[in-house]
C-alpha cells in the first residue's frame, strides 16, 4: 500500500478501522490536525473518495469545536 498524502492516509485509515482500529485513526487524525498537515477540504475530499464521509464527519465536527 503507497502513501499518496496525509489526508488520503487518514481517511483510508477510517475506512479500515476495524482492522487497525479506531483509535488508531482518531490518533492519525488529531496528529495530522496538530501538525497542519492538511486542511478541513482536503480532508473531507477524501473522506468522499473514500467512502468514509459520513464516519468522520462527528470527529471532524469535534476536531474544530
């Protein structure tokens, strides 16, 4: 599996977060978010792509509150 970009990265580990789990997902988000490695449209560009829009919408919501 390649890595294409962080945002790619993190919503691709929402979508498979019930193989490595979801808190490693919350983790590889906060960090993310932190760092200013993406920003809120990237993330939820990907978040579409991927299919995972929905599920991270409330982390993403919480994320910015």
């Amino acid at each position: 599996m390649h890595v294409y970009s962080v945002p790619k990265t993190i919503a691709d580990a929402f979508k498979y977060r019930n193989k490595i789990g979801l808190e490693v997902a919350l983790e590889a988000l906060r960090d993310g978010w932190r760092a200013r490695r993406f920003t809120m449209a990237e993330i939820q560009r990907n978040a579409r792509i991927c299919r995972v829009e929905r599920v991270m919408r409330p982390y993403l919501e919480a994320l910015v509150a």
